[in-house]
C-alpha cells in the first residue's frame, strides 16, 4: 500500500513539473546591451532597477533612430522557450521584438517572438517561443521607445536545434534584415552592403536567407515619412515567396500614407485583370529593420528590365549602332527627373529618365538615341495629322497599352497617374509601349480634392489638383483620348470588353479588397499600434475616417462609385451574350424579336445555343448564341 502511494504521488509531482522541463530552465550569462551598464539591472532580479535606453523626438513626435536592447551571452546554443519580460514603465515595451544570433554583433539576428501588447507593470509577462533553431546570444529589442525593461528573462534547453521552424509575427510573412553594426539607412543613396536579410514565410518553416545583401533607402516622397521605404538587393538573384521573377533587386514599400496598406495590391490586381504586358508583384509583408518592428509592407517587384518583369532586350554599352541601337529602353515621363542621372528634357518640355539602359552603362549614342525618338513621337502627337492612323502617333505608340494605361489609371484614381509614367521600346520595333502601373498610394479616394473624384463630369487627369510631369503632358493625353475620335471609340471597346468578358466590375474587386482586409487583419492592427496615424491626415489633405474598417469601406465606396461614372464617361457598350453584337446601354430596352433559322418566333429568354435571326429596331441580322 505505501508503495502504491509513492507511485502515485511520484506520478502526480511528475505531471506537476513536466511543463517546466518542456520550457527548460531559466538562463544565465553576460549581459550585453545597448548600455551594457544599465542592461545589467535587467537581470538582477530586481524590479526597482531598471534599463533605459535614449529616445529622441521633434516636434511632430518622430523618433529620431536608436536601438535599445538588453540582452545575454549565453556561453552556449539553446534553444530558447520562453521570455519574460516585467516593464518599468508599461506602455515602453509593447511591441519589443526578441531576437536570437550566434555572431556576437547580432548580424545574423533572427526574431524569435514578440510581445504584441503592452505588459503589465510589476511582474513578469511571458511568451512561449516556437523557434527550433539554438542560439548563443538572445536580446529585447524595444520598438520606438527607451525600453524602461525591469527585468528580462529567458528560459530554453541547450543544444544546436534545427531549422525546421521559425517566427512570423502574424500569418503574413515575416521580413526582417539587419545593416552591418545596426546602421541607420539615412536617404536613397545611403547604401548597406553586407546586410542580413531574412524572409520567413509558410508558417515558418520556410527562411531564405541572404549574409550578404544590401540594403538603402528608396522613393521620393514616400521617403519623406517616418515609417521608410526600402529596396533590397540580394547578392545573387532570388525568386522570394511567390514571386514570378528570380532577381537582385526588391521593394520594401511602407504604404504609411495609406492607411488600408492594400491600394498597391488592388491596383495591380486590376492592371493583371487587364491584361497589362507587366504587372509588378506584390504581397503582404511584416517587416522587421534592425531589430525593431516596422509594420505591414509590401514586397514588390522592382520596375526593372529582368525576365518575370519588364522583359526587353538588354542593351550592353556596345551597342552603339544598326539594329542593335534600336533597344530596348525604358523609360519614364518622371516629375523627378532631374533628380536622376541619366535623363532629358523633351522638346516640348517633359522631363524623362532613362531607366534602361542603367546609369552606369549607357553610352552617349544610346541617350541620343531614345532622346530623339521619344521626340519624334511627341512631334507626331502634336502634328497637324495627328490623328492619320497610318502617319500620325500610332506610327509610333502601342494605342491599345496607352489606352489600357489610361482606363486603369482613371479606375484607380491615382492622381500621379502622368507624374509618372512609364514606356519601353523593343529592338527592331519603332514604338513605344506604355506601362506599367506604379505607385497608387494617392489613387482610389486617398486625396482631400478632387472629392468626390466620381463627381467630376470628366476624366480625373484634368482636374487642376492631378499632377503631371508638365504642362505639354497633359496636353499630349488630351491629344489622343479626346482629340482622336478613333481613339476614343477604340477606348471604348477596350472598356467594354473589360467590363463584358472579364472581372472588371465594382463586385468583385470590393471582394478582393475583403479578402485582403481579412489577410490583413493582425498585421494592420500592430501596424496602427507602431504608427498610430488613423486620426491623423499625412498626405495630400487626405480625408480621416479614423478606423481601418472605415478606410476600406472607403476605397470600396469609391469603386462603387467609379465604375458607372467611367461607363458614362468612356462609353459602355453592353453586351448582349452574342458573338459580335453591342448594344448601346441607352437602347438597352429597345424591342427585341428572335427567330430560328425556320422563322419560328423564339420567346425563351435563355435560348438554346445556335444561330438565330435577331431583329430589333427595324435592322436584321444573323447571329450567334454560345
């Protein structure tokens, strides 16, 4: 009997401790930090005694970059379990982002957890870790703020791990990179070569990693908000998550501006729908920058000449004559050309920068060349036969991507939409091709005027608060989609077919953006913990509707709105369900009589597919019914 109750009572203590052991042990080691001195209180046990990093603001309340951390050398790899973490001031460490590195300088730091919601003052808040990999050396970073940590705590189980699981900080993947030293990336050209770049997707079971990449600033005006925008340049190219192109070069776009994180997104969807030659790729991202959380992003294709993306002939600094000289380029009506290095000034006066061939490899034969085409083409549109389908413009534009272009554009509602503008010409070929679409941060309602944008009674371009690259370029658009009346009808054929025979209705792109707010759903809630901006109007006199869900209501509003003002504005021809017939919309009630090829009078409003004889409004004609 005694010894049933040792079994018994040995059995009860071992369930008892069994977490513990599958948590590990609490760890010890060197303290390291920010300020080791101060990350030394993190781990005495006491709570009165603090860290606190330095913090720094201007007036708008933008931090000037730090890092604050404490953290340990734990002698050997764990595994680590578990963290806690007791604030001395509570509202400091929410969002602190925990790291685990084996170099000693956290180059090769990766995330392993992250406290989502500020702690409780006064005792210890834990997370679980669900890392495999070991570690030697573990730290706390504290997002945005001085830290204020009391005490930090660690527990894990010693050994090498593996590398069958690591952190996303939501569903969403996870990209985090660290610069040499934990650089601050100051402006576009400050370059960071030798960075750590990871990207962590698929639950976490799948890292791509790159030791040696390198990581700068990028955008114009998007650069000038606190929460920055950045390309990464892996050493060897890369095809990340599910990307169609294998490259070097990737954006990281911050999307501050745009409080539903998804305009970019939504817009190229609508460019894919449209059967646009390049659509940039584009997917949600968490992004972590020296170890502190940034937010939700976008990786995005880089607007490039590179197979999966812009796919031209590339041009080597030999091809100075013949056919070679012929292309390809790309290149950009761009209001900041000037800020560029290789670009010219049209006669007419708009400005372009030559993308393609790069900076550093076009000779002085190539510019001259794409200088005096792109002039010849501009002429062309201003010239008296303007309009000749044969030696006017078309002779040297693809009419239907200009078209395309513009539709799309229009529907978005970006307002930079001939700000920038991009075109490419192939070798061989003595025509532009315009596209892609770029950049839609501003469109689909994020500007305080014109609002309502479907109020106006014409296209969005016109209105004096649309930006254009210059005077002349709102002239060359007015040429062609309002001057050329063959433009025109053709625009409207376009549109039609869009809207007849692929998913180009208000239904289902609001769909799409459901989608994309439920995707988005924890990572937009973190993203407004770190920027807490939603009552606040930060570009271009945005209207504030001060919740996520009313800024997607927004955005949907707005498609509502938009496409039946472009069916009135470019010209809706419904279809009837045959091949090769239009209706106009305003003669959509028009009578209409249908017969076999017998003279028998149909009147099923779903007939059997076959040929028919339509007759409506006095015109007769044989037709076919799929």
């Amino acid at each position: 009997m005694k010894l049933n109750r040792l079994l018994i009572s040995t059995a009860v203590l071992a369930a008892s401790v069994s977490p513990a052991f599958a948590q590990g042990s609490k760890l010890t080691g060197t303290p390291m930090g920010s300020d080791v001195s101060q990350a030394r209180n993190v781990f005495d046990g006491n709570l009165n005694t603090y860290f606190r990093g330095s913090y720094y603001a201007d007036w708008n309340g933008n931090a000037t970059y730090v890092r604050n951390w404490a953290g340990l050398d734990l002698g050997k790899k764990y595994v680590i379990k578990k963290v806690g973490i007791a604030p001395y001031v509570s509202k400091y460490a929410h969002l602190a982002v925990v790291q685990g590195a084996n170099n000693a300088d956290f180059s090769d730091a990766l995330p392993i957890a992250m406290f989502k919601s500020a702690p409780a003052e006064g005792k210890v808040t834990y997370v679980d870790v669900h890392v495999s990999r070991g570690f030697r050396y573990v730290r706390v970073v504290a997002t945005a703020s001085a830290g204020y940590f009391a005490e930090v705590e660690f527990y894990g189980t010693q050994g090498e791990g593996d590398d069958s699981q690591f952190y996303q900080i939501t569903d969403l993947p996870t990209v985090s990179f660290n610069t040499p030293g934990m650089a601050e990336i100051k402006s576009k050209e400050d370059k960071h070569p030798g960075s750590y770049v990871a990207v962590i997707s698929d639950g976490g079971r799948t890292l791509l990693v790159d030791a040696n990449a390198q990581m700068k600033g990028r955008g114009n005006g998007s650069w000038t908000f606190p929460k920055k925008p950045f390309q990464i340049k892996f050493e060897k190219k890369k095809q990340p998550l599910d990307a169609p192109a294998k490259a070097k070069k990737w954006t990281l776009i911050n999307n501050y501006g745009d409080k539903t994180l998804m305009r970019n997104k939504v817009a190229y969807e609508m460019s894919r729908e449209a059967g646009m030659p390049f659509t940039p790729y584009c997917t949600f991202v968490d992004v972590i920058y020296n170890g502190e959380y940034e937010g939700a992003y976008q990786l995005c294709d880089q607007v490039e000449v590179n197979p999966g993306r812009v796919e031209l002939t590339e041009m080597l600094p030999t091809d100075t004559s013949g056919d070679a000289l012929t292309g390809g380029y790309f290149i950009e009506i761009d209001a900041y050309a000037n800020q560029e290095v290789s670009w010219f000034t049209s006669d007419k006066g708009i400005p372009v920068t030559i993308k393609s061939p790069k900076d550093d490899e076009i000779v002085a034969a190539q510019s001259q060349y794409i200088q005096r085409f792109f002039n010849k083409f501009e002429a062309s549109v201003f010239a008296s036969n303007f309009t000749d389908p044969v030696n006017g413009y078309r002779k040297y534009l693809d009419l239907d991507s200009f078209l395309k272009y513009f539709i799309l554009c229009e529907l978005n509602g970006n307002v930079d939409s001939f700000w920038s503008t991009y075109l490419w010409k192939e070798r061989s070929e003595d025509i532009f091709h315009v596209g892609p679409i770029w950049d839609i941060d501003l469109g689909f309602q994020n500007t305080g005027s014109p609002y309502p944008v479907s109020s106006m009674n014409d296209f969005l371009y016109t209105h004096k608060d649309a930006s254009k690259a210059s005077a002349s370029m709102e002239e060359l658009v007015n040429r062609i989609v309002k001057e050329d009346a063959g433009a025109k009808k053709r625009m409207s054929e376009i549109w039609s077919d869009l809207r007849n025979n692929y998913n180009f209705s208000a239904d289902y792109f609001n769909g799409l953006i459901d989608e994309y707010a439920e995707t988005l759903s924890e990572s937009q809630e973190l993203n407004f913990m770190r920027w807490p901006i939603l009552s606040k109007s930060v570009q271009k006199s945005q209207r504030i509707w001060y919740t996520y869900e009313a800024e997607v209501k927004n955005i949907k509003d707005y498609i509502t709105d938009r496409f039946p003002k472009l069916d009135e504005l470019i010209g809706y021809k419904q279809s009837s369900g045959i091949d090769g017939i239009f209706t106009d919309v305003e003669d959509a009630d028009a009578p209409v009589e249908l017969f076999n090829l017998q003279g028998q009078r149909v009147t099923s409003s779903d007939p059997a597919p076959g040929i028919y004889i339509r007759r409506c409004g006095g015109k007769t004609e044989k037709i076919v019914i799929r």
